[in-house]
C-alpha cells in the first residue's frame, strides 16, 4: 500500500484535476504507478510516471512559491525535466540511479489577470488566445518530462519577500505556450538559485512599449512590485511597425523608456533594458543585416543616459548568429517541413522566432549580459555557471531538452 505520512495527500495514478478537489493531473491517460519496496515505509515509497509528458496541477492563488519534488525509484533509474505553467523550464534535467533517490527544487510565479488596488480591482486585457493558457488560470501546473520521469512527491510553500525578476516584452520573451516556439524568458528561470529569487514573466506576444501599457499589462506588474525587485524591458520587433502602436525611435519609444524607468524607480525597482536580438537575416557573405533600425541604439542611448543597465542582446545575437551561420543557424530558428507536427500541414520558416534550443542559447546570452552589468542579481546565478561566449555557441547536436505535449501550427503574433 502507498505510503501517507501526517500531512501529505494521497496522489494516485487515477486523481484528476478538478476544481472542487483543488489538485491532480490534467489527464490520467498513460499514467502509471510504480512501487518501491523497503524495510522501512517514507514518501519515496511509490511513484507517477508515464512514457510521454505528464501535467501535475494545484490550485494556488497568485504569489511565489517553493516546490520541492522528490524524484527516483528503489528498483531503477529516473531522468526527469520539470517545467511550470507555459513551459517554463525550472529544472533541465536531474538522475538519479538504483537505490537512489533526488529532491529538485525550485521557485515559480503563479499570476492571474486581476489587478487589485485600494481603490478596487480590474483586470489585464488578455487577447483571446490567451485564455486558455496555463499561466493565467489561477493555478500551479507542473510538467514532468523526460525519459523516464518518477515522481515520489510534490512539496508547495508559499515564498516570503524575496526579490522578483519582473520582465516586459513581446513574443521573443514570453513563455510561449506550444511547441516548437520559444523564447529566452522561459528558460531562464532554470539557471537562477531556488529560494531566493523568482522569475515573473509578463510578456506577451505581439507587444509594444505602448500597448503593453494600453492593455494594462504594465499596471499589474507595477501593482506586485516591490523595493528590490528587478524590471527587464525589452522591445523593439512591433514597435518598429507602422500602425497605432508605432513608437519612432528616437522620440517616442525612448520617451516611452523614460517614463518606464522613472516609474520603476519611484517604486524602488532596478530597471534593465535588454536591446531585442536581431532576426535571421544574413547577407551573402554571411554577416547578419540590421533589421531593427534605430530601435537598439536608441535603447543603449537611453541606458546611458538614465545611468541604467543595459544588456546588449542585439549585439550578442549578431555574434552569436554568425557564429552558427546561415546553414547551422536553422536549427535555433522555427524551421520545419510540412507534416513536422500534427496539424501542420504548411512548411513553417520562422526567422523571427526560436526553438527550444535557440532560445537556450539566448537564455546564456542574458546570463552573461547579467554577470558582465548586474552584479547584485549576478548573486542569484547559481554558481556552477561558466561565462558563456556567443563565439562558441553550444553544438545543436549536444541539447537535450525534452519537447512538451502542447503543439501548435500558428505562428506567434509579431515578426
């Protein structure tokens, strides 16, 4: 019989989600239980795993918290990748052998749409096909993932005041919701210390500086910060585009940067500009070409005169792309045949938007940016991270992060 200690709740491989109930999987479908005999009974007693992605929810209100997940099995071995919400990446990948068992652990931002202040409640203006995403459902979701997955227990606690990483921007930074998009803002959450900071994504794709702030994106975050917090800005992709959300960028856009990073400081945040990497486009000899105009010179301008840090992610893009040049570079870029995915009957050609693995590469890119200009979040970094050279991009051949089970044919908004 599984183990309950004083506490706990007994999870099975038949407890779906439900409302009512407050926890369970999002579909029980290829689950499976697995047992570990031993002389003396614990939490490591029996297992959940399944040979495709597994979706574990809880229902928690919106705040930080600490999970720990014990993960292993008495009679073998377990690889397990843990991701949160929209495929936010917390633990790339943790073994454990025979007899052996591991505990991951990790803090996650748990959001919803309603902005509460003194004077009342109100709400962020999400675009239909947000709606269904699991980021603004009002709970916990936890993808175990990898080849084989053993999940003996999950462990929640709500988080006191540690610092919050806060970032603003468009489809190149949000938590992409479906395979095989994805951007550097879901995937650096995994290389930051637990417990003593999280990562709170508020991107959304298709932004603007001006319509981020229309669509009250820009008030709930400023309704959850607090002194020490940290505000990543970065956009520049949709803002160049002519229309109502057009900002020029040596008046309005930086303007508009202005009055954010003023913002910002009332309340005691550190203000980040992150200039936005460049698109897919080489030349003929191999260089890649300016897309964005003016957009991230005017951004480092701003930096520089706000006395605000600025992470150089369009330079380290050019590097890093021309590095990998224009044959190697598709791999980090949405790139697939017709029939790749169910659903897809159309070639996808993306040169804006990344795989998984571009935007791991581009995750390493911020890091660097971070330990180079930020050294009080630098502190955060978990410490086994070497200084990555975008001149030295990691081998495709080499990565190995698992895809997830939510696919999709449609491009993100924004190009």
């Amino acid at each position: 019989m599984p183990f309950l200690a004083p506490g706990w709740i007994l999870v099975d491989q038949s407890t779906t989600y439900s409302k009512e109930k407050g926890y369970g999987f999002e579909s029980t479908v290829d689950l499976t239980t697995g047992f570990n005999p031993k002389d003396k009974v614990s939490i490591t007693d029996d297992y959940i795993t399944s040979i495709k992605p597994f979706y574990f929810s809880v229902k928690l209100p919106e705040g930080n918290y600490n999970v720990k997940v014990v993960l292993g099995d008495w009679n073998g071995t377990s690889v397990t990748t843990i991701k949160a919400e929209c495929r936010r990446l917390m633990v790339e990948k943790i073994e454990t052998q025979n007899r052996k068992f591991a505990v991951a652990e990790f803090t996650v931002h748990v959001k919803d749409s309603i902005i509460r202040s003194p004077s009342g409640e109100t709400t962020v203006k999400l675009k239909a096909r947000e709606i269904n995403y699991l980021h603004w459902d009002n709970k916990l979701t936890l993808e175990f993932n990898n080849s084989e997955p053993k999940v003996c227990a999950v462990e929640i606690d709500k988080v006191g005041n540690i610092p919050t990483v806060f970032l603003a921007g468009n489809s190149t930074v949000v938590d992409q919701a479906e395979e095989p998009w994805a951007a550097w803002g879901q995937i650096i959450p995994a290389f930051f210390q637990p417990k003593k900071i999280v990562v709170a994504n508020y991107a959304e794709s298709g932004e603007t500086l001006k319509a981020f702030k229309a669509e009250r994106r820009l008030e709930k975050l400023w309704s959850l910060s607090k002194p020490g917090d940290y505000l990543f800005i970065e956009f520049a992709h949709s803002d160049q585009k002519p229309g109502g959300n057009h900002l020029d960028p040596f008046t309005t856009y930086r303007q508009a940067l202005k009055e954010w990073i003023t913002e910002a400081r009332k309340r005691q945040m550190i203000p980040v500009l992150v200039t936005s990497m460049n698109r897919r486009s080489f030349d003929s000899a191999g260089h890649i070409t300016n897309t964005l105009g003016d957009y991230p010179e005017a951004m480092r301008q701003t930096g520089k005169e706000e006395n605000v840090p600025v992470i150089d992610l369009n330079m380290m893009s050019k590097i890093l792309y021309e590095a990998w040049g224009p044959e190697k570079s598709i791999k980090a870029f949405v790139h697939f045949p017709a029939n790749t995915f169910p659903n897809q009957k159309e070639e996808l050609k993306d040169n804006t938007h990344f795989t998984s693995y571009g935007a791991y590469e581009l995750a390493k890119c911020i890091v660097s940016g971070i330990k180079q200009n930020i050294p009080s979040l630098a502190n955060y970094l978990k410490k086994d991270m070497p200084l990555f050279d975008p001149v030295h991009p990691d081998a495709f051949e080499n990565f190995r992060l698992p895809a997830s089970a939510l696919i999709g044919a449609i491009k993100p908004d924004g190009n």
